[in-house]
C-alpha cells in the first residue's frame, strides 16, 4: 500500500515559535529567550546578609533614620566667678609667703620670683573660675597685694634676726615696725616688683583661659 504523499512546500514553523529539535529555552514569537542555567544554583541570588547592617549604604551615606554623624558637644565653658576671685586669693596668700621666705632667707628680693608670684595667682584663678574679666581683674590686684605681703614677710624675718627675736613676736607685736621699715626701704625696685606680678598675673590668666 502506497503512502499519502505530502503536497510541496508546505509551511514551516516560524522561528522561535515552538519548541525545536526538543529544545525546551526556545522562545515565543517577540520574546527574548531566557538565558540557559549556568550550572551556578546561586548564581541569580540575591548576596546572603553579612551581619553588618550598614554594608550596603555607599561612601559618604549619613547615619540611618536620616540623623547625621554623631558629634561630641563641646564642655561647658567655665565661668565661676566667685571661685575664681576665691583660687586667686588663696593662691596670693600662699605664693606671698613663700615670695616673702625666699627674700627674707637671701635678704633681698628676686624679680623672677616676684613674677612667679603673679604668674601662679593668675594661671590658677583662670584655670579654676575660667577667662572671665573679673577674675582677671582681681588676680593682678590680689598679685600686688601677695608681692607685697611677701615683701613684709622677708623684712620680718631680716629683723628677727637682727633683733634675735621669734618671727611670730616681730609680725604680732611690732608689725607697725615692719611697714615703716619697708616705706623706709622702698625704692624703685620695690615698686617695680609689685608691677611686674601684676602683669604677670594678666599673663598667667590669658595662658590658662
């Protein structure tokens, strides 16, 4: 028996239209064919979570929640006043008398050591109360007050030795004598000591603020 034959040039599938030779990525008329697997079963997954919540922001991103990068507030300013007027006279009692050993020990005064003096007033008050012009103020006025209980200490002690008495007699029961000595004794030197811890004060106030 003879088999039907197949009228010519019968139509062709179009291109892409079915599946051709059994090749199943073969795509559909208009459609881009998708890609044939790689042999790769992560190779289209998303990257796995690193533990770092940040990882993905880029360079220069500011911090999450739309705050910016956090910031230090600066410390307080220090403005004290009245501890400050109160370091300074502290500190001109204690530095005059040591001003007033050092002096009386060698029975002449040393200018550094009365700059010291102011240095240490206006440097500690400053430090303590802050730059406040008060303090300021106060530190070279008490400074000139501890160069000159410094001053007043060094000529007692120069006359409890001429007089071989107790230091404490000389400043308790002729203190009167020790600042007639000292008006007596005051010259240029003397005034100019009491300057220079007053501007030494100033100075010492400004390095510390």
């Amino acid at each position: 028996m003879s088999q039907p034959v197949q009228p010519p040039n019968q139509p062709q599938q179009p291109f892409g239209g079915q599946p051709v030779d059994g090749n199943p990525y073969a795509g559909q008329p208009g459609q881009p064919a998708p890609a044939a697997p790689t042999g790769n079963p992560y190779g289209q997954q998303p990257p796995a979570p690193t533990g770092n919540p940040f990882a993905c922001q880029q360079p220069g991103q500011g911090a999450p929640f739309g705050g910016g990068a956090p910031f230090t507030p600066a410390p307080p300013a220090r403005d004290n006043v009245l501890l400050g007027v109160a370091v300074a006279l502290g500190a001109a009692i204690v530095a005059g008398i040591l001003y007033g050993v050092i002096a009386g020990s060698i029975e002449r005064e040393v200018g550094y050591a009365a700059v010291g003096v102011g240095f240490l007033v206006g440097f500690a008050a400053s430090k303590v109360g802050g730059s406040n012009p008060a303090i300021i103020a106060a530190s070279a006025v008490f400074s000139i007050g501890a160069v000159y209980l410094g001053q007043l200490v060094g000529i007692s002690m120069v006359l409890s030795d001429l007089a071989q008495i107790p230091f404490s007699e000389v400043i308790g029961d002729h203190f009167d004598t020790v600042t007639t000595a000292w008006s007596e004794e005051a010259d240029f030197m003397t005034y100019l000591f009491l300057g220079l811890g007053a501007v030494a004060a100033v100075g010492g106030a400004k390095k510390a603020g």
